[in-house]
C-alpha cells in the first residue's frame, strides 16, 4: 500500500487520481482483449492472415495505450494544454496533408503511412481540439472581453474543413457536438441555438446532394429496400440470436459474415456470444466513466478544468454512443469505433491520450494548485494582450 504521507509523484497521483474511473478505463481494456479473441480470427482468416493475427496485435496496441494513458495522467492541466498545443499542430498538420497524401479507402483519405504504420490523424486532433476551446471558452468566462468564442468558432471552421475534405462525416458530426456542449456550457445564447441549427442542417442537406456515399447510407437507413441493408441487419439480428446470456464464447455467426465485426461491429459480436447481460454491462461501464467524470468536472471552480473535463467525457459518451446506436441501427452508419473495446491502433492509442488527460483533470487538486493554474491563464492573457 501507499503511504498518503508518502511525497513521492507516484504517491500523489495515486490519492488524488479517480481510482474507481481507472478501473472503469482498465474493464473496458479487458473486455476488449476478450472480445477481440471473439471477433477478429474470422476476419483474419478471410484476409488470408494468421487465426490470431489481429488479436495480437491488438494486445501489443494496448501497451502503449495503457502506457499513455498512465502517464498523461500524472500531468498538471498546465503542462496539459501545452502538450495539447503541440499534439493539436501536428494532427491540424497531418489531417491537412492526408487528402493529397493519405490512401484512398472507401471513398475517402484519411490514413497516413508514416514509418511504416497507418495512423489516422483526425484521431489525435480530437481531443486536443477538445482541450483548445476548453482553454478558449474558459478565459471567454473569465474575461468576457476578449475574442475567445470567435477564436473557438474560428478554430471549429479550420477543423471542420479539413475534416470535410477527406470526407470523414462522421468525425466531423462529434467534434460539432461536442464543441457546441461546450459552447451552450460557457452561456450560449438562444439565437446561437437556432444558427447553429440551421447551419447542421444545410451541411446534412448539402452532403446529402453532392456526397453519393452519405445519400446513399441514408436512403438505406430510412428506406431498407432501397439498397443492401445485409451488414445491419446481420448485427441487428445478433441482438436476437444471443438472447439474454448469449450463445456462448466462439459460438457465434455474424463474426464470420461481417467483414468489420472487430471495428465497427464488435458489439453485435458481444450480444450473439455474451447476450444482453454483458452489452449491459459495458453501456454501464461507458455511462459510469461519463456520468463521473462530469460530475467531477462540474464541482471544479476553474473554468478550464471544468469545461476540458465535460467536454472529453461528452466526447467520449457521443463516440461510444454513436457506435452502440449504429450496431442497434438507430443511427446510419457512421464508421466509428468502440473506445477500447475496437481494434483499431489510432482510436485506441488517441483514446487513451484523451481519457489520460480526463483522470488528470479529474484529480483531486489543492487549492494552491488551482491558483497556479488560474495565474498560468492570467499570464497567458497578459502575453495576448
């Protein structure tokens, strides 16, 4: 055990880290060992790849996925934003050069080869995105003078473009919402309501008309005979096959017949192997690490720490979300992946970054820790100025 009046960083971080959240973070890793065993080797298999291909190399990801998550965590929100600045540039970067350089897959370019490695950028600009209008709209709250929500504005349109551009619909759906949680969090008025509205439902219109793979998804969606429905109504159906407790591990037959079952569909793999129980199980264990990590955000008395912690939980939540509502055919689909429960080296690796900076937000922090902070931002202003 550790001492509390142990001095040592370890010792700090381990009585002021949210140890119930970590845990939450280390299920949510072990359930995706378990059903990556479940749903790649047929996947693997149909590649021409060995049984225990991507079961491998989704366990190697997770060493440093574990390893970033861990130590992300450790930071202070001061050495966070600075870190999200240089992360943010890099993918703002990278996210740019991909629709000239990256691989053309279904339709869009959004993975770059670098090294060796296939790494979507558009992963890692998330939640530094999330962190940047965190810092923006909090000195918008402090001092309401300065241009902080047009700058946020501004940021959101940079990225949306570039998102567009690949296309990557999807992404570009979350970082919206997300940025306007944030947005009504920092006192949104009611005309920025229906403006942004308005301007959500000319972009759908418009990729509707001009994006033949979104008409498409769509149509499908709200008309099942007016295309092949065969992936969605499999994962549909899997619902129904697993019953409340499953078919038992390995017993299962959407895995052989969908070809993301590891990605985009491993929840539908879960609910015909492991029944209702275990997707229960995994809803709650998404609901627990938001609905904490809010509630501890919300009683933070900084406005940084209070609007990054929302809004990376809120990113979480709408990830997770979207991609339960996909494999339940509430949503179109959308391409998203399962934190830490998908195969998948970018999400998985970006996620942990994220979910690395929300426990170190989320510490318990002493008030002449808070101050240092808020004289970090005061500094910060007075540089700008």
């Amino acid at each position: 055990m550790v001492s509390r009046a142990e001095r040592t960083p370890f010792g700090e971080w381990w009585w002021t880290v949210d140890r119930l959240m970590l845990a939450a973070f280390g299920a949510l890793m072990l359930a995706g060992i378990v059903l990556s065993l479940a749903a790649s080797p047929p996947v693997a298999a149909r590649l021409g790849l060995d049984p225990f291909y991507f079961v491998n190399r989704h366990m190697l990801l997770l060493i440093p996925a574990a390893a970033v998550l861990l130590a992300v965590s450790f930071l202070t929100p001061r050495q966070i934003r600075r870190l999200a600045v240089f992360v943010f540039v890099v993918s703002l970067v990278m996210v740019a050069l991909t629709p000239v350089f990256g691989a053309e897959i279904k339709g869009a370019r959004r993975w770059l080869m670098l090294l060796g490695f296939s790494i979507q950028p558009s992963e890692f600009l998330k939640p530094t995105f999330v962190i940047l209008v965190a810092w923006l709209f909090g000195e918008s709250a402090r001092r309401p003078e300065m241009p902080a929500n047009t700058l946020a504005l501004a940021l959101l349109m940079l990225v949306v473009t570039l998102l567009l551009l690949q296309p990557d619909f999807g992404q570009t759906m979350l970082i919206a919402l997300v940025w306007s949680a944030l947005f009504f969090m920092a006192g949104m008025r009611l005309v920025w309501v229906f403006g942004l509205a308005g301007i959500a439902g000319l972009g759908l219109m418009s990729a509707y008309s001009t994006v033949p793979h979104v008409a498409r998804r769509i149509k499908r969606f709200l008309d099942p005979s007016s295309g092949d429905t065969f992936n969605i109504d499999i994962a549909t159906e899997s619902f129904v096959r697993g019953g409340w407790f499953g078919r038992g591990p390995g017993e299962g037959t959407v895995k052989r017949l969908l070809p993301e079952s590891h990605t985009d569909f491993v929840f539908a793999v879960a609910a015909e192997e492991f029944g209702t129980v275990l997707c229960l199980v995994l809803v709650a264990l998404f609901a627990f690490i938001v609905i904490r990590a809010l509630t501890r955000a919300m009683h933070n008395e900084d406005p940084f720490t209070r609007f990054a912690g929302a809004g990376l939980a809120i990113l979480f939540g709408l990830q997770s979300a979207i991609n339960l509502a996909v494999n339940l055919h509430l949503i179109p689909a959308k391409g998203m992946t399962l934190p830490f429960i998908s195969y998948g080296g970018s999400s998985l690796i970006a996620m942990a970054y994220g979910m690395g900076m929300l426990l170190a937000l989320t510490r318990e922090q002493p008030r002449a820790a808070m101050l240092a902070s808020r004289g970090d931002f005061a500094s910060a202003g007075s540089a700008a100025r």
